[in-house]
C-alpha cells in the first residue's frame, strides 16, 4: 500500500516537473560562463560539456558556445599540434575539438557560429564598419567590438540544436585561454558587462582551476586558485562556483582553505581528480550537489534528482571501468605525438569498444617510423613500429595531408590487406588504399595521388574541381553530404540498418579519380557509394576479406557514446571476430554485447547487471 501511494506520488510529482520545466520556455535564457585559470588545457570542455549533460538530464535543453581568443577566422588552417585536431559540424564549419567533445556529451548539432574567434568579431565588426553602420564614430574595443561578442552570444544562444527545433532553455559558454591572457581580455571585459545586461539570476560563472601537488612535499596547494581567483575578480568577475582540479582527490582543509580565501561557501568549490574516463565526469559533478546549486541560483523549475540519462551515463561509467577483454587497435598517422590530434578518431573507437564489451587498447603509430628511411636511420625504431602493428587486431589509417608518411601508411595498408587483417581508412586513408591497391594489384607502380605526385602518369587520385589553392581556409569540399549505395550487397550499408542512403561530414581537397574505377572493381575493389551525382566515390570495400572499407568522409565526427559510428563498429566487430554472426543477425547486438539499454530503455536491470558482471 505505502509503495503504491509513493509511485502515484512521484507520478504526480514527475508531471509537475514537466509543466514547470513547459513553462520555463518562456523564462528568459540563462548563461553559464566557463572561465579557466593557472595553465590552459586543464579539462574546461570536458567540466563545460559535463555540465550541460547535467542539466539536459534535468530535462532542460542546452546549448553550448566556445570562444577562442586566437585572431584566425576558424580552426581549419591549423596544425593539428597546434589546438589538436579540426572539428567539423554538419555547416562545413571548422571549428575548435572541443566542440566535438559537447555534441557528444548532449548529443546535440552545433553551427560554425557556436564557435567564436577574435577573427570573426573583429571581421564583423570591421565589415560594419566599411558598411557605414559606425558612421561619424570611433570604432574601438569598448564598446564596439564588446558588444559585438554579446549580442553574438544572444543571438547563437536561441539557435535550435535539438531535433524538436525549440529554443534552448541553458546556454553554456566557454571561454578558451586562460585568465589573464591579453587575447582575452575583451571577451572578459564583455561578459563583466553581460552579466548585468542579462541579470543576476540568469548568469552564472564557473572558474576551472588546477590544484597541484608537488612530488618533493605531496602536499596539495591552494595558493595557484588562491591568484587564479583574485586575477579573475579584478576583471570585474567574481566565480559562483570553483572547479578544482588534480590528479587525487583533494582533502577537505584544502577546500576550506579556497572557500576562506576565494570568498566563496564550502558547497561552491567542487573537485575533479583524474578519474578513468571522462564518462565519470558528469557523475561526479552531480554527487557534489551541482543540481541543487544550479536550481537554487538560477532559480530553475527542475527536479533536485537526476534523470534516468545521468544514470545512464554512471552504469556507462561503471562499464567502461569493469570491462576485462580487450582489443588493440593500430592507428597509423603523422601526428601521433599528441592524441588530440585524433581525439574524434579515438572517442569514435571506444564507443564501439564499449558498445561490444571490450576495452579499446588503441596502439598510436607513426607511420613515418613504418617507412625503408627509418630503418635505416633507427632500426630500433623501426622494429618496434612494426612489432605494435603486427599485434594489432585491426588496422585504422585516418586522414591527414600532406607527403610526409605517406609511405608508411601506405605499407600499412599493404599488411592489412595481404594479411586480411581489419581496415577501415578514412579521408587520406581512403584514397592511399585506392593507390596501394593500383601498385600492387593493377602493377600501376607510378600510380598516385596529384597532392603528392602532380605528374604521375596514373592519377588514380585527383584534385577536385571546385578547389582554388589561392584561398587555403574554408576551400574544401566541407561539412554534411549524402553518400548513395550502389548495391544492397554492402558490409557498411548493412552496418548503417541497409538504407539506401546516409549522411556524414567531409573535409577533403582530394577525390578518386572516376574515370579509372572500372578498373579496381573488375579486380575486387568495389566503389560500393558514391555521391547523389554519382561522380565522387564515398565507400570502398575489397571482396574476400574480413574486413576492409575504405570512406572518404570523417564518421567519427558524428559517433556518439551511446550512438557508435557504424564504420567503427564494423572495425572493432570485425577485429573481435564478432561481425559476421553480428551482420548474420541483421546488426543486432546480443544481450552479453549490447548497451542499447542506454539509448531505448528497452533494457531492464537485472540484464544490465548480467551484462557488465
């Protein structure tokens, strides 16, 4: 009897939430500020998107900004060593990871505009201008290129990033850099103003900060915050909550220690350690009552307990620590020195690992080092490349450009295909696979891409029409583009639920010739999509192997958590001898594989418990 009336009660309860949170659509937009202290890269885009998973799964809906203080226009002319790897979003906009990183967590589609640079202020600002909209004034940083940031702001923010086309209710903003930097200093000063154009109860600031622990003493050290802090107080913004970072937990005198000197309660300082995987992030934030405060200042119509979608995310967390079977994937590239290089690349992989119950063993490989030079110059090197890809399960060769490594990846590609062991290539990994296979099975051995070879007498690669080499940023061919299959006999088509069209994001100057294809197909290698005009080629595969698909667009870009992207799943099925039952079952994950309990709901409890035990 006291169980029914607790159900009708939260029933009601729930239904209340509901309508309150109806009515909220029409509260005025409410702005969370992430601003960063100390050192830069201290995990700002992971708190930002953590937190507005937190507040989606309170049933709001949330939209996110990242602001780059760098004079460029976007991202896309960078080195991938320089900010890490350029994001692309279904606009062809080129933009900053760690807008990869918040469609993943809210599973949400950003526009290049949710993606500021002091290039496009001042662009703007500086078009106005010409334009005569100052007329008879002084352009000048206040309060000209000031409110330009705001009033972009407020206008990205009513921008839908759902599929039901509503408005956002929460607007989370990140500000790159850290406090203190000159190239930040006009967006700092914009939001000082902001906070009192949208008032007090509809903005919120979050200072990130490092707390470190120097090994000579182990003792945790407060004094960097302590600054960081005061820094940010003397540009005319005081923090609502302190994010603490670093590598252990930090012991409470610690926290006390910062609320004391950073004026600020005890509950408003909020510690993330190092943990296992981001995945924990969210979880741990909301174990520290981030619900409760976010309700309270700014007086949100929500329920203090998390949904079944933070839930969701702590039994993924709890899975991904639990997993014991793992496969070792190798990722040939040229920028393998730093990971975010393939940061999408890598999230892409473990979401697949995960979704089949196995933990992603991701070996990096430089395929400089997989090169006849480097074995000459360090044989030691040079075994040991090869001694990582000779261990791998499968084989992943992603996009780049330029000459440098091309050799090696194309060695690389050689080894999977002779060995039939698991490829996937994707952009530059495509189109090296088409060349391999014209050297070594066609015996075209000139055979090459222009970017590379400009004179090859077998272009079996080439630069595309609408391209202009005079212009390097925004020129090529960018953001979503349909793929159409040829065939219904398509491993990929299957992987995508066998429809007859799909849709992913691309970023290449480069295509396959069409004009050779007929002559790969008639060894094997199929050409099985293409685009609607039937002219570009989308999807390679090579008959009688386990495994081998080539896509000249970026599917990482869309993977999800709980959502893999099907090439990636059909990489790592196939490297756990799991793809040809999976493909036999029509793309069914059994009970002991599958986590779609994370998507549907369709699974009960006692089957979770089954599955990660």
């Amino acid at each position: 009897m006291f169980r029914g009336i607790a159900l009708l009660a939260a029933f009601w309860w729930k239904r209340a939430s509901v309508h309150d949170t109806r009515a909220f659509s029409s509260a005025p937009m409410k702005y969370i500020l992430v601003t960063g202290g100390v050192i830069s890269g201290i995990g700002k885009g992971i708190i930002a998107s953590s937190i507005g998973t937190i507040l989606k799964s309170c049933g709001l809906r949330v939209t996110a900004i990242k602001i780059d203080p760098y004079i460029n226009i976007d991202a896309g002319t960078f080195s991938p060593y320089e900010h890490g790897e350029v994001f692309v979003l279904d606009d062809g906009g080129e933009v900053d990871l760690d807008l990869g990183n918040y469609e993943r967590f809210l599973d949400i589609r950003l526009y290049k505009d949710n993606n500021i640079t002091t290039g496009k202020i001042y662009q703007h600002v500086i078009n106005k201008e010409r334009h005569g909209d100052y007329l008879g004034k002084t352009v000048q940083v206040v309060p000209h290129i000031t409110d330009a940031i705001q009033e972009w702001v407020i206008k990205q923010a009513k921008v839908p990033v759902d599929n039901d086309t509503r408005e956002p209710q929460i607007c989370v903003i990140e500000l790159g850099g850290t406090i203190g930097d000159i190239e930040g200093m006009a967006f700092v000063e914009a939001f000082r103003q902001f906070q009192f154009r949208v008032k007090r109860d509809n903005f919120c600031n979050i200072h990130v900060s490092l707390v470190p622990q120097p090994t000579a003493t182990g003792e945790q050290k407060s004094k960097p915050t302590q600054n960081s802090v005061r820094a940010l107080r003397g540009l005319g913004l005081s923090p609502d909550l302190i994010v603490c970072r670093s590598t252990k937990p930090v012991e409470m005198p610690v926290k006390e220690k910062i609320s004391m000197f950073c004026h600020v309660e005890p509950e408003q300082v909020i510690f993330v350690h190092d943990v296992s995987s981001t995945y924990r992030v969210p979880v741990l934030l909301e174990e520290q009552g981030i619900i409760t405060y976010f309700k309270q200042r700014l007086n949100l119509p929500i329920d203090e307990q998390p949904s079944d979608l933070l839930f969701k995310w702590k039994r993924m967390a709890d899975r991904y620590e639990r997993m014991v079977q793992n496969c070792s994937i190798a990722l040939v590239g040229k920028y393998t020195k730093l990971s975010d290089c393939y940061a999408s690349v890598f999230k892409a992989l473990e979401h697949s690992a995960m979704s089949i119950n196995h933990k992603l063993n991701l070996m990096y490989i430089d395929s400089v080092e997989l090169e006849d030079s480097t074995k000459n110059e360090d044989p030691v090197k040079y075994h040991k490349a090869w001694e990582k890809l000779c261990k791998a399960n499968g084989i992943l060769v992603p996009g780049g450009f330029g000459l440098r490594g091309t050799e090696g990846k194309l060695q690389a590609i050689s080894w999977a295909r002779k060995r039939k062991i698991p490829f996937l290539g994707v952009c530059l990994g495509m189109q090296l696979a088409v060349v391999e296979f014209a050297r070594n099975c066609l015996n075209w051995e000139d055979a090459n891409s222009t970017e590379f070879e400009p004179n090859t007498t077998n272009p079996v690669v080439i630069d595309m029409p609408e391209h202009h080499p005079g212009d390097m940023g925004g020129t090529m061919r960018l953001g979503k583009r349909r793929t159409v299959f040829k065939t219904e006999d398509s491993v990929l088509r299957k992987l995508y639920g066998n429809v007859p069209v799909i849709e992913e994001r691309h970023r290449h100057r480069y295509e396959v010739n069409p004009e050779l294809i007929h002559h790969f197909e008639e060894k094997g290698f199929k050409f099985v999509g293409h685009d609607t005009e039937g002219h570009r080629m989308e999807v390679v595969e090579l008959q009688d192997h386990p495994y081998f698909v080539g896509v000249q667009f970026h599917p990482e870009f869309s993977s999800r958590p709980m959502q893999p992207s099907p090439p990636y799943l059909g990489l790592l099925m196939a490297a756990t001898g799991k793809l040809s039952p999976y493909l036999k079952t029509g793309c069914k994950l059994s009970n002991r594989d599958r986590y779609s309990d994370f998507s549907d709901g369709s699974s009960s409890e006692k089957e979770l418990e089954l599955d990660v035990n």
